[in-house]
C-alpha cells in the first residue's frame, strides 16, 4: 500500500462510516453474506485475525461471537476510530496493530482470517495468500469480499485513481481459485455480488476458503 493510500485514509478516517452508509447498495448485500456465513462457523473459542479492520465495520460485529479478535491496519486513523468504538462499548477482547500485514511478524495462528474490501490494496497478493495460508490452523477458514476484476478493470480502477493516487488489485474467480488452491486453501465458496448484468459479474467477490 503506498504512502498515497496511508495519508488519504488518514485524513478521511473519522467521515469513512458516513461515506460508506451512501454506498448501502454495495455493503447491504456485502454485510449480510459476510457476518451470515461467520455467524455459522464462529464460536467463543476462536481467534481472529481481520485484515484492514479500518473503523471496524466488521470488528464490532465478530468480537461477541469469539475469544480474541486481532484487528490489523495500515491507518494510524482508522485504527483511532476503531479504538474510541471498542473503548465506548467496553469490547476487551480486540487487539488492534498498526502495521503492514505483510511485513508483520505474527507469533500465533488464527481459527479465522476476514478482510472485507481490503485485499485490494496490497500489490503482491501471492504473498498475502502464502501469509494468509501459514497464519491459518488446519481446518482453519478464510472468509473474503474483494473488487471482482469484471467490475474494476476499468470503472472502478480509473474511479480509485483519481481519488487515492493508486490502482487497485482486482479478482476473477479464475485467479481467485488459483491463489487458493497454490497455497493449500480449499474454495468453499465464491459468490458475484452487487450490480450484476450482461456487462459486470460485480463489484464484489465473496470469498470462503478452508485450509
């Protein structure tokens, strides 16, 4: 993630939940699926690792469900954010790391690893799904949504330029399965979602994996 990427959401940090609310279109349907499949494979004795836990759209929801919730951003001010939700709530089960996951050395592994609308962001994904792969326990999950390569090749990578300063990785489900399965992850499931048409698959791809 370069420099460009860090300071906009820096900047941006404490309007981010206002301005995803105006994109209900595409996180109503992303959030469901999402917390609905966590939701059937979570329980108190697990330990999480969220990729790009932002403001914590998605922390807040999982910390009930398990043990330990490790939250991880690159954003000095989405993780301030975060922390003034979980300090208001009383939430004593979320770590929160301030790094490059991949440059991060982790001494744990995880029963779940989540990343929602992130993964995009970090250049070499064969890297991140060899770390994400070697920081799951046998049998753990890999729960996903990403830009889906059909909808970013061109809209939304132009879009994301000309508003952070970079392009954005984006995934077919070809390259999805691929990544996966050369780094020992089983596809579970891969859903198309959001703004379907005999021109896009989706903005997004939900992504369930299992080692």
């Amino acid at each position: 993630m370069n420099s460009k990427t860090i300071q906009f959401y820096n900047e941006n940090a404490a309007f981010y939940d206002q301005e995803q609310g105006d994109f209900g279109f595409v996180r109503i349907p992303e959030r469901e699926i999402a917390l609905n499949r966590i939701k059937k494979i979570t329980d108190k004795s697990l330990s999480v690792l969220e990729i790009g836990a932002g403001t914590g759209r998605y922390t807040l929801e999982i910390a009930p469900l398990v043990k330990q919730v490790t939250a991880i951003d690159i954003s000095q001010g989405m993780l301030d954010c975060l922390f003034q939700k979980v300090a208001s709530q009383g939430i004593s089960n979320v770590k929160l790391l301030c790094e490059n996951f991949l440059e991060m050395p982790f001494e744990e592994k995880f029963d779940l690893i989540v990343s929602f609308s992130a993964i995009e962001y970090l250049k070499d994904d064969q890297a991140l799904f060899a770390k994400i792969s070697n920081l799951l326990v046998p049998g753990g999950h890999l729960i996903i949504t990403t830009t889906h390569n059909t909808f970013f090749r061109w809209w939304g990578r132009m879009g994301n330029y000309f508003r952070q300063g970079i392009y954005m990785n984006a995934y077919s489900k070809r390259k999805m399965r691929r990544l996966l399965s050369s780094n020992g992850l089983i596809p579970v499931e891969l859903t198309d979602l959001c703004l379907k048409s005999i021109f896009s698959k989706g903005i997004l791809l939900f992504v369930h994996a299992k080692k």
